[in-house]
C-alpha cells in the first residue's frame, strides 16, 4: 500500500479533518502506542498502519480497502 492510497482512503473512511486529527492524535496500541504519524516516521509500512488505525475505530473490513472513488470510475 502506498501512503497515497492510505490518505485517499483515510480521507474516505473518515473525513479529511478527522482522518488528520486520528492521524495525528490516535494512539494506536498495535503498533507500540505510536500515532500513524509517528509510524510512518519510523517507516512502519503503511498497511499496517491503516490496519490498525481502522482497528482503533471500528472501522468495517467492508468499508477499509476499495475507495469509492475507483468504483465510481469503474461503472
């Protein structure tokens, strides 16, 4: 996964002001209680990022890969 695609999906799933706000301030206990920010910093891949960053939220799998925007292009 790119992090173009992880902030096209971030963006999606959860807004773009609270896809920031998450990645700035949600402590992801997946990844030893760093933020997505300070994972990226530390060069976690960024699946693994979004995998926990959505698992911290709730987030749906149904709702986690496929942007919608690809689906609207495709019809």
């Amino acid at each position: 996964m790119r992090l173009s695609e992880y902030r096209t999906l971030a963006d999606e799933v959860f807004g773009s002001h609270l896809a920031s706000a998450y990645e700035r301030d949600t402590v992801l206990t997946e990844l030893g209680g760093l933020t997505a920010l300070e994972a990226f910093e530390s060069n976690v891949p960024v699946r693994e990022v979004w995998v926990a960053l959505c698992d911290a939220h709730d987030v749906p799998e149904n709702l986690r890969w496929e942007s919608q925007r690809e689906n609207k292009k495709r019809r």
